[in-house]
C-alpha cells in the first residue's frame, strides 16, 4: 500500500538541480561505505565458502578484479538500499539532508517497479559513462559528463528518471516552528 506524503491537491516545487545534486553526492558517499562492507561481506562468505587457500590463490593470479558474482551482488544491494528508502519514506539519507522527496504525482510513494526503473535508467547511464571512458580515455569527459547532467537535470520540473518512472523529485517546505 502506497504511502500518502500529502493530500492529492496539494502541489510541491520539483527540487532544483542543485539540491539534486547536493544529494547526489551525499548518498554517492554513503554508498561507498555500503559498497565497501558489502564487499567485505562477500568476501568473508566466499572465502568460508571455496576455502582461504583457493581464494589467496585467485587473488595471487588475479583472478578476483573481475567477479561477475560480487557485481551482481553489489547492483543488487545498491538497487535495494535506494529502492527501499524510496518507496517507505521517498528520500534517502542525502535526499533527507537536503530535503527533497521522490513520490507519485497525487502524494504517494513511489513503488518497487518505478524505484527499479529509476535505479535502472541512472545505472545505464553511468555504466555507458564508465564503459566509453575505459574504450576512449580522459576525452570521453566531455561527452559523459554533460550525459550525467542531462540524466538528472530537470526540464519543466522533470529530469529523464523522473520521466522513465513516472514520478517526481520534489522539495521540502521548511517547517516553521510554532509558538
């Protein structure tokens, strides 16, 4: 059941690109850190799993920098940690810091679907982002920077991901305190 924010009627300012942005950053940071534990934990089970003796061997030869188990298992976490704090309470921990708020048109959360077409849509641009700057060097920059800006900039109050999962990057009022 999707949670109500505020009433239907009641029209919140789309977030500005620099409060976007700010939060961006922010939950970039955080998910460093969940990346890094994450890893960490992958590590543990896989060692604990094959044995420490095959996995030092794997990492002598190499052989660990391009595990497709752990990149899956990282998307999957990172989908997870974005989509769940989108769809309870629409911000994320940056996005709470700067106050702005995924939801639905009429005030409502959005759900696992639209979260995965959000997450999915900001991790295509950034895979193609990484992937023509491995091919073609530093000169990509200047093609896969603007790319990003464009992924999150918003026209008319609606940037690409708001676009593809039908909803919308809001920003807070500031509460006035009362007395």
């Amino acid at each position: 059941m999707p949670r109500r924010f505020h009433v239907a009627d009641e029209l919140l300012p789309p977030a500005t690109f620099l409060k976007r942005s700010l939060a961006i950053i922010y939950d970039g940071l955080i998910s460093i850190a969940v990346l890094l534990v994450t890893t960490w934990l992958y590590t543990m089970i896989t060692g604990w799993i094959t044995g420490w003796d095959r996995l030092a061997q794997k990492a002598e030869a190499g052989q660990l920098s391009g595990d497709p188990g752990l990149t899956f298992v990282l998307f999957l976490v990172m989908y997870l940690f974005f989509a769940y704090f989108w769809t309870r309470i629409g911000q994320t921990l940056g996005m709470q810091v700067w106050r702005v708020r995924i939801e639905n048109l009429d005030g409502t959360s959005v759900s696992w679907s639209q979260a995965l077409r959000r997450y999915l849509t900001a991790a295509a641009v950034f895979f193609l982002a990484l992937l023509a700057g491995y091919t073609m060097g530093a000169a990509t920059l200047f093609l896969s920077i603007p790319a990003m800006i464009a992924l999150f900039y918003p026209i008319n109050g609606l940037s690409v991901t708001d676009r593809l999962s039908e909803s919308v990057v809001v920003g807070l009022p500031h509460k006035t305190k009362a007395g």
